[in-house]
C-alpha cells in the first residue's frame, strides 16, 4: 500500500454512568479516531489513551502531538510501499507512545484488510464465531448500589463479573457479591496498582472468595513486588499495565510474577503486538483474556476479533456498546447469551456511521502524505 494520508478526529463521547476506579472517575469518554487512506481503501483505527495520565503516562494531547510531528510523518514521508507489519518497525526510533502507535498501525492493518477483502479475525488467527464477554464494574458510593449494578449486569447475560477496587473498597464488596450472589457467579476483581507490597496479607484476605484472580495489584514496573505476592496469596495473579510487550510477558512469567495476562493491544502498541503476547503466553500455558478501554464500536470490534483467538480462555471486558454508551458511532454490539459475535466483514468489519460520528466529532485534521 502506499498512505494517502491519515485524518486525525477528535471526539467526545458521553458515558451512561460515572465509572471510577481507583485512579480517577470519568463521564467522558474523550479519544481519537484515526483513518488511514489509501489510493484503494481506508481504515480507522483507535487511540485508548485517556484525556489525563492516569492509567498511563499516555493522554490524548499528548498522543496527537506526537502523532502529528513524528508518527504519522514517518510512515508516510517518502515511503513508496507500506504494509501492517513494517509499521511498528518504522515507529521504534520513537520512543514510547505505545497508544499513539497502536492506533496508527490498526489504521493501517484495517486499510489493508479491507484491500484484500480479509477479515481481521481471520488474520490473527480466531478459532470462534463469537466470544464470551465480562463487563468491568467501577468503585460504587456503598455495597448496596454495587450489589443492584451487579444484578442488572447479570441479568444482561454477562457472564463474568470485575470489581474494581482499591484500599478501603476491596474485602468487603467482594464478600457482598459473594453472598448475594453465590460461588457460581465468574468473579475478579482490578486494583489498577493501588496496593504496596506491604499490603500482601490484607489481599490474602481475598483468598477465600475463590476469584479468577488478582488484577495488577501493585505498580506496573515492580515485577519482583507481584512475584512474591503470588507466592503469598491463594488468588492468581494477573498482569495489566506491566505487559507491555510479548518480552515483558515473557520475563514476567518467566519471574513467576502472573499465571494470567491481560492483553490491551492499545497498552502493547497494535494487534500484533497482542497476537505475539498471546502465542508466548500460550507457549507457556498462560491463558490470557482481552482488556477494554472504554472503546468506541471501532475498537470493540477489533477486539472481539482479537478474544477469538484460542489462548482466550476467560472472558474478557469485551462488554456490549450499551455498558459505557447510549448511542455508539457503529451499528451497536448487543449481548446475545452472554456473548457478542465476530465480525466477519474485511478489516475489522465495521464502518463508523456518519451521522452518529460527526455528532461526537470536536475536531478533525487531515495530515497528507
């Protein structure tokens, strides 16, 4: 392929309910949305990034600056023939900016597809038409409104449930699901690095309650940290922000610090990336599960496509569009029996709807080749 150019849209999209978590509360969904254009298709990809860093040292500003002066320049200057996968190759004199590139290359892998008429799904490797979905439950006011938020969540069909959590809202909401709830219900919670290692005997006091597992309890870089708590608690441990790559995946495993990853293509720099976390965690029979980000029906698709894949074995946060949005920029992802079907069209298989996009759209930018 050879890129014509790459718009930049900023958009703003209001979510159905506050969701908080231990770094922050957002009722926005601030992102942007990149299409890549060349001569013979397009393709749209998505930013994760979030508007201030607090996930990560990543955020919207910053991603389209980067984006504008250095990325975007690189695949397209000069370049004569471009495909997916020289993409990262290109981009890694650039250091960091694991989100920003990540949406350029799925722009770019989603033009291509399209091109060649070649579904995503089918590219990375999917073995099922449609995947099992968990949604992600933020810090609630008091137990009682968590434990109405969970039964309605149930009730939906999802199939999985995450608490989020930090210190002061761990133990006892927990122990609320559980009773109200049963030993049935698929249950993990995600501390989003809130806790120390001092605090390895409060969260063996979560031992008891038969989760999945542990979401990235302590900082992202203190792998030694989550080794020695594994070998503390009962509950499996699993690694968010400190996967960045199939070699952190791989060190990590190695250290004995996750029995489980959490797979953001947006956090490891574009789905092939992920898929090579995936065949390294599989190699050493670690299941994985795909994270969300709050993403738009553009990024959801893609990563349905990507939970398909065989070493998916838990449910993910691949939650329908109405867990976060009234009204979403594609046609909805609706939950059918606890699971949302993979699209089948080229690329990532959906097309944003123009009205529906230009209501949320707060700016654009054309960058030509």
């Amino acid at each position: 392929m050879k890129l014509t150019g790459v718009e930049i849209r900023r958009v703003r999209m209001p979510l159905v309910a506050p969701f908080r978590t231990s770094f922050g509360t957002q009722t926005v969904r601030e992102a942007l949305l990149l299409r890549a254009v060349t001569p013979d298709a397009e393709g749209w990809g998505e930013c994760v990034a979030m508007s201030d860093p607090l996930y990560s040292s990543e955020y919207v500003d910053a991603c389209a600056d980067v984006l504008r002066r250095f990325l975007v320049p690189a695949l397209t200057g000069g370049r004569t023939r471009l495909d997916a996968s020289t993409v990262a190759p290109v981009l890694s004199p650039f250091k960091g900016h694991l989100m920003a590139k990540a949406a350029l290359e799925m722009a770019v892998l989603d033009a291509e597809l399209r091109e060649h008429g070649v579904p995503l799904s089918r590219e990375l490797g999917a073995v099922r038409d449609r995947v099992p979905c968990g949604v992600s439950v933020g810090i609630m006011d008091s137990v009682p409104e968590l434990l109405e938020a969970v039964a309605g969540y149930l009730d939906d069909g999802y199939v999985r449930i995450k608490l989020k959590i930090e210190p002061g809202w761990d133990v006892a909401p927990v122990r609320a699901v559980r009773e109200r709830f049963g030993d049935d219900v698929l249950l993990q919670v995600d501390a989003n690095t809130a806790y120390t290692r001092a605090d390895a005997r409060h969260l063996a006091r979560l031992d008891p309650f038969d989760l999945l597992l542990i979401e990235q309890p302590l900082p992202e870089d203190d792998l030694i940290g989550h080794a020695e708590l594994a070998r503390q608690v009962r509950t499996p441990i699993c690694l968010d922000e400190s996967i960045t790559s199939a070699r952190a995946a791989a060190d990590a495993i190695a250290l004995g610090a996750t029995s489980i990853v959490n797979i953001k293509p947006g956090r490891v720099g574009g789905y092939l990336e992920a898929r090579r976390i995936h065949d390294v965690c599989a190699a050493h029979g670690v299941p994985v599960w795909c994270g969300g980000m709050l993403e738009t029906g553009l990024g959801r698709a893609a990563n349905v496509a990507l939970a398909a894949l065989p070493g998916f074995t838990v449910p993910g946060d691949t939650s329908a569009s109405d867990r976060y949005y009234r009204t979403d920029i594609t046609e909805p992802f609706t939950l059918d029996d606890g699971h949302l079907p993979v699209p089948a069209g080229p690329g990532i298989g959906v097309e944003p709807l123009a009205d529906a996009l230009d209501a949320v759209t707060v700016s654009t930018e054309w960058l030509p080749a």
